[in-house]
C-alpha cells in the first residue's frame, strides 16, 4: 500500500530524526520525501511517500505526540479524490476536467457540476455528471449561496472547483470550506484584480497575459497561489482575442494545480503554498 | 543605401496605394513592410524598410503632402544610435549593454554613463565609456534633476536608458525627451508597481516574476510597453533569491526593447505600443 | 463583406503598388495586410483582410494577370473551414478540438472523425460527431489507407487534422491532400523523431519537452512546423510522467497551430512556414 | 558554520533515520534537505544544507561506514567555487560570466581565461583577469590539447566552463576532468547536434531556438544534461539573426547551470542530473 504524509509544525531540532525513527517502526519504507524549513516563520514541512501497511490514525496519533503542539499531520492511503466543479458559461476548464477524468488523467472524479446558470446543462450532460443550477438572476447573493450550500451539502466531496465561476463568494461561504476551494483567476495576479482582466489587459497595452489558479480565502483574489503561467499578446489582438489566447493557459494552469493539490503536494501557510 | 521609413496617421481609404506610388516614383524598393490598423482609435501604422538612393527631406514632404493631416512620418538611413545609459549600482543591464556594444550585437553607441552613485565608476571605466556622477544624496530633487540635464545636454543622444536607475524623474524632466526615455522596470507591470516589488512579490507569494521594458511618461511605471517578460520562482526562494533571478530577465528583456526600439520597430500612441 | 487575400510570387520591385492599385480599383479597402520577402528565395508574400463586394473569381484573375508568372493568389471571404479529425485512441487533442467547436472558438466545423481503432467512439458519440472506424489490426498498410480514402472522399472538408493519430500515412496517401494535412508531433522537433520521443526524452534526461504541429509531406516528422511549445520536466518524472505534462501541450500546440491555419495567416514554401 | 553534504547511493531501507541519526549525533541541525529515489535505477540522492560545528572528513567517514558501500560522500563547508573559462571568439558568455563576479551574483572566482584565439584578450583584460591564449590554427589537436592542459595544470579550480569554446574536446582530454567541465551548447539538444546549429534551425524553419548547458563527457553534446532554455523565432529571422537571439539565452541558460552546480545541486549518474 501506498500513503501519503504530510507534516508541518514550528521548527525544531531533530525533526526529520524523530519522523524517521517513528516511519522506520511502523514498517514503513520511503518511496520520496521532500523538506522545506521556513526560515522566516521558523516553520518545518514534509511530504512523503510512504510503502507498507498502516493503522493510519494511530500512526499519526504516534507523530503528534513526538512532534511539537504546532504540528499538523494529515496521512492517507493514495486515493483520487472527490470534487465538484462550479462554473458559469464558458466551457473550457470545466470541458478540460471532463476530458482527463474520461481519459484517467485526472487523479479526481467529478461528482456533479453546480453552475448559476443553464448554459452548461447540455454540455455536462455529454459527460454524465449531474448538472445542478441555482440560478442567480434575481436572487440576493446571501439567499444564493445558502441554495448553492444545500446542493452541496449533498456530495461528500473533497474540493470545490471554480472553473470560471463568474460569482464572487461571500467570506460566510468560503469559510464552510477552507482550502478547499480551488479558483481559476483569468489574470495574471496580482495584476488586474477584479472584473474583466482582459479588458484591463487590453487598456494597458501589456505584452503577456496569464492565468494564475489559487485557493479561495475571504480576500477576493488574494488566496494563495498555486501555480500560475503567462502567454505572449500583441498590438494585433483586442481584448476578445486575448481573451480566447487566455482561455488555454486558463485550462492549462487549472489543471496543473489540480493534479498538484491531488497529489497532496501543496501545503498553505500565511496565504502562501509551499509546493513539492 | 537602406532607409527606414515610418509612417503612421488616422486611418482612410487608399492609404498603401498611395505611400507605394510616392516610394515607386521615387525609385525606390521595398525590402520589407507591416502595416497595422488600430480599428478601436481608426489609426493606420506603416514600417517599411527602403531600398535606393533618396533626398530624405524633399521624399518626407511628399508623403505629408498626400497624407492626411495627423500624419507622422519618420525617414531615416539605417543607422547606429546614441545612448546615455542612467544607473545607480547595480551593474547587470549597464554590463549587458555595454558586452553588447562591445560585441557589436547592440545597434547603439553608448555616449556617456550618468549616475547617481560613484559605485560604477571603476566599471563604466573598463569599457572606457564616460562616467559622470551627479550625486543624489542630500540634495532636492528638482535640483539634482537640473544637474542631471545640465550634464545630458553635452551629449546629442537618441535614446535615454534607464538601466536600473533608482530614482524617480519628475514630469518635467521627462518632457524634455518624450518617446526618448526607456526603462527596464523590475517587476510584471501592472503588478507591483512602486518600491521593491521583488519584497511585495515574495509577500503575495507569486510563482512568477517578470520585468518589463517601458518609455517613461509623466506617470511613474505607467508608460507604454515594449516588451515583458517572467521566470518561475518558488517557495524556497527568499526576496534577495527573486531579485537574483529577476536579475537574469531584466537584463533580457531590456536588450530586447533596446533592440526593438534601436531598429524603429516601435510606434507609440495613447500609452500603447505597436511593435512590427 | 470580408475577403482573406494571399499573395505569393516570386520577388520584383512594384509588387505591392500593383496590388494596391487592383484593389482600390475594385473598390475594396484594407482592414489589415502583412508583406514579407524571403531574401534567400526571392520570394514575395502578402496576405491581406479586404472589405468590399467582389467578384472573385474575376479579381484574382486581374491579379494573376499584373502578376509574375509564379505568382500563387488565393482570396476568400471568410469563412469557417471544415475539418475531418483522425485520431487513435487518446483524447486530448480530439476533445480540445470538439470543446472549442462547441463554444464556437474553434473557426471549424468538424465533419466527421476517423479512426483506427474503436476506443473513442463513445467518446465521439458525446459530441454527435460522425464516428467512423477503418481498423488497421490485421490489414497492411495500403489496404487500410485505401478503405480510409475511400471514407474520406465521402467528405468535402478542406483540412485533415491527425490529432493523435499513430499510423505513418504513405507518400501515395499524403499526396492525395498536399498542404492540407495536419499533424500534432509529441516533441519538439527535430528532437526525437520517430516513436515514443517521451521515452527517448526520458533516457535522453532533457530539462525540457516540447510538441510541434506541422503540416504531413511525405517525409515523416519532417514537413513545414506550423507552430511549437515547450514544457519544464524534472528528475522526478518518468517517461509517462512526461507523456502525461506534455499531452497538455500537445493540445495547446495543437489548438494554435489550427487558429493559424483556419485564419489564413499561414503560406508554405520550400519545406517552411511564413506566418503572418 | 553551514555544510553542504550530498549523498548517493543503492537504495535501501532506513537510509533516512541512519543518516539523520548521523547528523544529530553531530550536533548538526538541518537548514534544508531534499531526498529523492530513482526507482528504475534503485538509487538515492539526498541534499543538506547543515548548520553547526563539523570535523568534516570524520563526518564523512562515519557516513561511509554506515552506507551501503555503493554510497558516494560529499560534505563541504560552503564556498565560493575557482573556475577557469575557456572561450574562443565570442564574449557574451564570458562577458556575463564576469559581471556577475564583478558584482558578487556569481558563487565563484574566475581564475583564467583561456582561449583559442587571441580575440578576447582586450576584454578578459578589462576586468583584470589573467588571459593565456592556447592558438589552435595549424596545430594538431593532441598537440593544442597537450598545451591546455600544461596551462590548466597551473590553476588549482573546481569547475572548467566551456563558454563558447568551439573546438571538440578529446576523450584523453576530458578524462581528465570528470563531471568537472560544462559547456553551453548553442541548442536544444538533442535536437541539431553539431556544428553551426542556428543555421541547421533556420533550414529547418523551427518556430523555437534553444541553448543547452551540460557536463561534458567523452560524447560529444551527448553529456548529462544541466538546464535548457528556449527562445521563439520566425520566418523573418535569417540565421545570423536566431544566432543573435540565441546569445541572450544561451548565456542565461549557462547562468542557471553554474548556480546549480556551484550551490551543489546537482548529482550526475548514467548520463543524468538528479537537481534539488
């Protein structure tokens, strides 16, 4: 069997040592491991791939109890995981999600699509995964999200995909799951936060737009980022054509950070990630 | 002989017939050309590389003749420019500039080096380029600016580049040389516009960092952009490591715009740039 | 109405001033034109977006008629192509073409798909694609492509896209549909010609693995580059790591290689691409 | 005091704790480390930057007698790397290579230039670095060579930098220096192996240019690879004009090798690089 483990705490001495030792007893071999320290914020991270069998909880029940009062521990069987997507109108993440999962590329299955308006219906339909649409014309943005909360109260999912959710979240919303939530940002951020990047992107005659895909925090558009990834514009393309030139980076860095938060490579710290 | 022709005015019917019939009559050939029409400002932009022998006083007047009024017409023999290079201590883009004249991959002359530090003297003096210091410390800015120009005007320069010159120019500074003054700004314009944006980019925990190469304009880093590019960073990296990086594509993406710019491949116009 | 015109011709002063003349006098205006001399081959090329009424047919012959002999002239009014997608058993590149159809970013109609193997039947289906499989086990090779040609020619499409199609196709074959075959090649050639390059890029331990789409000549891997991308890979990854990160290029490559082509911005000449 | 310690060897169980059991009984505390196992080749890598107070070869010796015995030790106090650079013609690799001395950027000392030519002198000169030139004209390799490695023999460095050195090296004369020479190749290797790889790309009409840098071993351009970069080109370019693009990257290229190797981040095993 396969684990993944995932320490971080304040730093100390001795650390790597006593997780060695702890590994070592339970049989365990390392396929890899990774470790970062922090230096700024004396804070210690591991991931590691773990070969034997294990009794997961009192395996890191064992670690808390050797590892500072700050350690988080998070260990699991390698597994795919569980999501649902959110998105609007434009097809192209959620299209790009179908794809891999229908091919085996993505370490995730799609439990359903919750989306704010009929658009995708047919699209989703194509792929078989149940099409939920809370509409949000005319709704208030507090009676919204409490509609959109109970459809998803009903799946057992692990993240929350926005692939061009086009609705911004209410801090009550985003904190019924933190670092969960995953958004496709279409800019380059910080740069052109907020409405229409391209368009902003466009008046300022830049030469690169991006995409950058970060965990959704209370901030809009400040949540730590993933990875993000830039393509090249030019005096030709008004802000329609840099648009479309960004909808594939946008698919391309969303499905990055996704197969790197499915892979438990990510930890977040102080609206930063650390990435192995 | 090679002459390089620049045309730009607002856009009308018949534009290329006509410039083609002045430029046949006049015997010469075109090696090559781009044309471009910004449709949102009805602008018409023409770069055209000449071939023959020309009066290029009496062939500027017969363009402006046939062409609408808001026409600029720039035509000039082929030709190495003159630069001042402005600096304060870091000597990564003065040194790939002055490699590059040295090599003669650079289409440019370096006339003097000015300063606001004495740290690069010894460094300007291996390429045996003149170095003026005109010290910024303990004196007001309007002050030391007038020095600054009382010094530029004893040289008869093209181009004005800021290689890493840490000072801020006021408005009337810039007015002397509009569309003259080039800077190589050490972050992904718009993002962290102002001081230190590799500290503000390691703060926001980005994934990639850039620089950009601007004309200066009245309005600090919002001047129109020639060329941008990034390089990936990650958590390991501390502020000194992007700068480090950052290094490494400023001076890249500086020689590019100086390149662009030296070829009079760039028009400006309402704080953008066309590039052919 | 908008016209696409294409020129290529052998290079003599005064070509664009007798374009220019025809096409004023056929009452058209330029919205946009690009120009450009190979030295090396004293070719010429032009293409241009004209708006207008035309009679076309008789507008090229003008051309044809104040043009060198070796001139070439194609002029249409826009349109969206029709494509027909080759493909084996990976979707990726296919899903990404049928994604774009469907949100109408794709300038294509995609007429039918052909395959060698039954695998993405089902997944055409989803699209209501025509789904048409000629199995190549157990069938030489010019067998097979004769039942494939005999499938095609029940199409009128102007482009055959290989998205991922892993049969080499005969000179015979490719002769039948010159400059009109498309192909996505899984690295960045003339890197790792010929079978698996992601294994070969593996072995080899390159930094970085690339796709390149180019139009089919009867030289396999060697016909005229379209467009090509890069991807960073690392120590960590194993050859179908790679293959995994570079599928997403390859669709990327893929997807811009077609936007090129279906605009009309790409000539082709001695085994080379002039893009516009 | 801070140490750099990198081990390799066949992987076992217990590596980990048997190590860092080491580095506790020590003293030491880690400041970072990376492990990683080659699974195909069942080998392990691990890099630590090690805080504390160290008889080093005692240290080394107790690692070596508790690793398996195919295990390779290195531990060093960190730093700065001696290197001699041995160049031809061309000054933008050597250039950059000295301004980052110049300015601190480079963790290294350039002890000498040599070089096949006379052409350099004036510029090595300028920054006051001893400059022997080694003519090749009208002199057999084995006899040229014999004549290197007398003046190589002189300086006492770590690291031999091929910084536009064109002339192939001997496999005598490689033996020498094992994992300890590196050069800028002016390619995307593998792809245009050999001479005057600009212009093989310009013939091949590739949309993308790259650079190289890599150990060299007795192949030639065949060595483990360091780090690649890439540049676009197109059809306007010349090859003297993809060789000028290719001179930003690919002394940006050989930039990033040398402050991999000189951090020592990078192992060498079967023709790769493991690099943390």
């Amino acid at each position: 069997m396969e684990y993944i483990l995932k320490v971080s705490c304040d730093d100390e001495k001795g650390l790597i040592l006593r997780i060695s030792e702890i590994v070592v007893k339970n049989g365990l071999n390392y396929l890899s491991t990774n470790e970062f320290v922090d230096h700024e914020n004396h804070r210690f991270y591991m991931r590691a791939v773990l070969d034997g069998e294990l009794e997961v909880k009192g395996f890191v029940n064992t670690l808390l109890a050797f590892l500072p009062r700050s350690a988080q521990v998070f260990c699991e069987e390698s597994r795919r995981k569980n999501i649902v997507v959110m998105a609007t109108k434009e097809n192209h993440c959620l299209g790009d999600i179908l794809i891999r999962e229908n091919s085996g590329d993505l370490n995730a299955n799609v439990l359903a699509v919750v989306a704010n308006h009929e658009d995708l219906r047919e699209f989703a339909s194509k792929f078989d995964v149940p099409f939920i649409c809370v509409p949000s014309d005319g709704v208030g943005r507090e009676e919204h999200e409490k509609m959109v909360l109970n459809e998803l109260k009903k799946f057992n999912f692990d993240y929350l995909i926005l692939a061009k959710y086009m609705r911004i979240l209410s801090s009550d919303f985003v904190l019924n799951y933190e670092e969960k939530i995953i958004n496709i940002h279409h800019s380059f951020l910080p740069a052109f936060i907020g409405a229409n990047p391209y368009k902003q992107a466009y008046e300022r005659g830049v030469k690169i737009i991006g995409a950058t895909a970060h965990f959704v925090t209370e901030c809009l558009d400040e949540g730590p980022i993933i990875t993000q990834d830039v393509v090249l514009v030019n005096h030709e393309m008004d802000w329609q054509d840099m648009r479309r030139a960004g909808r594939n980076i946008e698919k391309i860095v969303l499905t990055r950070a996704l197969d790197l938060v499915f892979d438990e490579r990510v930890f977040v710290y102080k609206n930063k990630t650390v990435i192995f």
